[in-house]
C-alpha cells in the first residue's frame, strides 16, 4: 500500500531526493531547489511557516529531517493541516537524536506532538538505527 495519496507536498525539499515528478517542492534554498528541478517541475522557494497555498489542496505532505531545523515545528504543522485535505496525511521521517529541547521531533517525542495536531499517528522505527522514526499523521484536526 503506497502511503501516498492526492496531491504531494514535500516541504524542504531540498534537492528533490523524494519529490514525485507530479508533486510540488518547497525550499528556501535557490540551489537546492534549482537541482530539484530534474524532478519536477512545481517548485516554489518559501518558508514553511507561511506556506504559499491555498486551504485543503494536498492529500499528503512529506517533511523529511527537516521539521527540527526549521525550529517553530507547531507553527510548521499548522501550516501543514492548514494545506491537507480533510483526511489527508503527513510523512515525517526523522533521525533527531533524543535531546531535552521541547521544540524538537524524535524518537520519543514525535508520536505525542503530532497528535496535538492529527487524529490518528503512527510510528515505525528501523531497529538498525536508534534515531530513526518515520511517523504518519492523519487527519488534520480544524485550526
């Protein structure tokens, strides 16, 4: 079963290394996004704390290793509910080590986090790495 659906959004792209030729990247950086361009074409430099987007356009949105260094991560998840469909999914894949900062998404403390802001929340973690988590939070919870 693809964990995609609908409209993808990867927000902080970068390169593009997980952009589906159909989806949309969003970056800051001019660079990466100029090298994300050999897969797709729908890119579009902004900050993920004011995404660029209409209300409920994208069935799923993938942050990948990037909602930590964003900083804000609450503000970057409303955001994110903000531009899902009713229903619609969002991928995290970290690789944060465990810290005590409370703005910060790992391990421990991703599942919880993302249900202030999604119904359903669930987690994978590869036991060949003890950083790594891949969460999926459906259904976005009304701002």
């Amino acid at each position: 079963m693809s964990r995609r659906t609908g409209r993808v959004l990867d927000v902080g792209c970068g390169e593009g290394r997980f952009l589906p030729p159909d989806g949309v990247g969003l970056d800051l950086d001019a660079d990466r996004l100029r090298a994300a361009r050999s897969r797709s074409r729908y890119l579009v430099r902004a900050d993920a704390h004011a995404l660029p987007f209409r209300d409920a356009v994208f069935g799923t949105v993938y942050a990948h290793r990037m909602l930590n260094d964003a900083g804000l991560i609450d503000d970057v998840l409303a955001e994110v509910c903000r531009v899902l469909i009713p229903g619609g999914r969002l991928l995290v894949l970290t690789g944060a080590r465990h810290r005590d900062e409370t703005d910060r998404i790992d391990r421990r403390s991703g599942a919880e986090r993302l249900r202030r802001h999604f119904e359903r929340v669930s987690v994978e973690l590869p036991p060949a790495n003890d950083r790594a988590a891949l969460f999926v939070a459906e259904g976005p919870r009304p701002l």
